[in-house]
C-alpha cells in the first residue's frame, strides 16, 4: 500500500471523527472507532472521494473492514 495515499486516507477518517491522526491505524474500523456507523461510513466515502477525484466501486467501498482496506481500494481506483 502507498504510504501518501494511506496517510490522506487517515487524515480524512480522522477528521471526519475528530480524531488525532496518529489514533488511526490500517486495522481502525468500525469495531474500534467510536460513532463508525454505516451514516458515518458514508461520509468517510464522500470525503475520500471528494478529495482524490475519483469514484469509489460502491459494492467494494461499502464493504471494505477497515481504513487499510479502504487505502489500498483507494489505490486500486486511481491508478485504473
């Protein structure tokens, strides 16, 4: 996984729940962010796509299981 594209990815998550970034790592979910529900997961969709540009495979985004999960879809879909 790229380390820019996964670092963006975490900004995003973390401000999404007001977090501090260094609280997030590749295996933070649902199950270990407080508030993560599936409204929640949207706007951590919208905010992902809205800032690299791109539209996230909805099946693959609503499915994905953690931030690292989301990073590498991310990934997947720019560089297509």
């Amino acid at each position: 996984m790229d380390d820019d594209c996964f670092e963006r990815v975490r900004a995003l998550v973390a401000q999404t729940f007001e977090m501090d970034p260094s609280e997030i790592d590749a295996q933070s979910s649902a199950a270990t962010i407080e508030g993560w529900d599936s409204l929640a997961h949207l706007m951590v969709l919208t905010a992902v796509e809205k800032s690299f540009g791109v539209k996230l495979p909805r099946l693959e985004s609503y499915t994905v299981q953690n931030v690292g999960e989301l990073a590498q879809l991310v990934q997947r879909t720019v560089v297509r």
